[in-house]
C-alpha cells in the first residue's frame, strides 16, 4: 500500500490552489492528497513538451501578473503612525529585497519541480511554490502600498534561480530537498535580519516579514523530513554570497 512520506505531505499543509506543472489541473478540495490536487483520482499526464509550457506560464504569472495569495496578508494589530521619506524608501528598498527573494522561490520550485523524476516529490516543490505565492503577493502589494518598484532585474533573478533549481534537481532528489532546507533556512535568517533594519514604526511590514519568517522556517523543516541530505559547506557558502549579491543588487535596482 502507498504511504506519503509525513514529511513531503507537511510541505503541503496550506494548500492553495495551485497552478499544476505536473497534470492539467487544479482540484481544490478534489480526492486528491491532502483535499487538494493537481487532477482528480486519475490525473492526466504532461508530456515533457506541455510541462515546458506550463513552466513558461509559472515564470509568466509571477513576473508580469498581480499575484493572488491563499491567505490574507498579516496585519499588524494595530495600525504604525505615518512613515517619514527616508523610513518609507528603506522600507520599500528591503521589501523590494524580499519581493525578488520570493520571485526566486518560484523559480527553484518551478525548476526542481521540472528536473524531478518522482511524481510525489513533484507535487510537494509545485504547492510549496504555490505556498511561496502568498509571500509574493505580500511582498508587492506592500511595496505598491509604499510607492516602491518592483526589481527592474526580476527576469534575471528569475532565470538564475530557474537554473540553480534545475541544476539542484538534477544532482537528485536528496540534494535538491537539501538545497530547499539551505535555501530556506537562509531565507530566514536574512528575514530575521530585516526585522532588524525595518524601521520601528513600519508595523505593516514587519507584520508581513514576521509571518514569512515562519513560514519558511516551517518548509524547511518540511524539507528535511522528506528526506533532505545536508549540503557540503561550500555549497553552502556559494549559496551565501550568491544571495548577498542579490540582495545588495535589489536594495537599489
Ligand atoms: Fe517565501
Ligand atoms: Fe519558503
């Protein structure tokens, strides 16, 4: 008898409705895994020429689309008081930062959701991609809502982390879940450093950078369930300064 992994169906506990790389459609409360799925009982199969299709139609939804978020954006408890110029532009240029970030994330999802050869593990990276649509749709209403832009260089980030997220998925399925444990874990920590930088008064995006943090807390642990193989150091550190350099690159452009 099939069993999921506990791990692989954790990474899909806030199921959205998802735009579905590996069957044709969408099922929201479907008999599906979990009340959602990408098909019904019997799902129908892509051919590798229709995934490519989808794929292009992922990277064109999160860059040129309004996202739509499953759950509502976090909202402080109260509202801030009105921001200053300079605390509104800091705060526009990091949450312009963690836009890309999330414009990233569905690329990596997309590409490892490609590059897998099991269809289970395939499922997981495309509804963590669709849980990563929550914090894009976050990460630009609140930018629109600060009067920022979004990264003129977003179709570069996209690209590039398409290309990491295939080359992860190729090295195998424990590598690329390993990376997804690295990647988040990176994630929040550059988010626990932005709680820092957020001005004091900027309660609207610290409400969202709050809740992001622990979402992507929470895939990683998700990942490392399903069976993630820890990464070497250098992979490691290479992923580090790639991320530095994007981060310092979307502070301004
Ligand atoms: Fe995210
Ligand atoms: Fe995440």
């Amino acid at each position: 008898m099939h069993q999921r992994d506990p791990g692989l169906e954790s990474l899909g506990e806030q199921k959205k409705a998802l735009c579905c790389l590996g069957t044709t459609s969408i099922s929201p409360g479907a008999s599906g895994v979990d009340g959602y799925s990408c098909g019904d009982m019997n799902p129908v199969r892509l051919s590798p020429g229709d995934r490519l299709l989808a794929v292009a139609d992922h990277a064109l939804r999160a860059l040129t689309s309004t996202p739509q978020g499953v759950r509502p954006k976090p909202v402080p408890a109260r509202p801030g008081p009105p921001l200053d110029d300079s605390d509104r532009r800091l705060a526009g240029a990091l949450m312009r930062v963690n836009h890309v970030g999330e414009v990233c994330a569905q690329a990596l999802y997309s590409a490892q959701a490609l590059a897998t050869p099991n269809p289970a593990l395939r499922r997981q990276f495309t509804e963590a991609a669709a849980e990563e649509t929550d914090h894009l749709a976050w990460t630009a209403e609140r930018l629109r809502e600060l009067g920022a832009r979004q990264s003129v260089l977003n179709p570069l980030w996209y690209l590039g982390a398409f290309g990491i997220g295939l080359v992860a998925g190729r090295l195998g399925d424990k590598v690329s879940l390993g990376f997804m444990v690295e990647t988040e874990r990176q994630v929040e920590h550059h988010l626990a450093g932005h709680l820092e930088r957020l001005p004091e008064s900027d309660l609207a995006s610290r409400a969202i950078v709050t809740q992001m943090k622990s979402d992507e807390a929470g895939h990683a642990i998700a990942a490392e369930r399903a069976g993630a193989a820890p990464l070497p150091w250098p992979a490691r550190l290479a992923m580090r300064l790639a991320g530095r350099v994007m981060t310092r690159t979307a502070h301004y452009l």
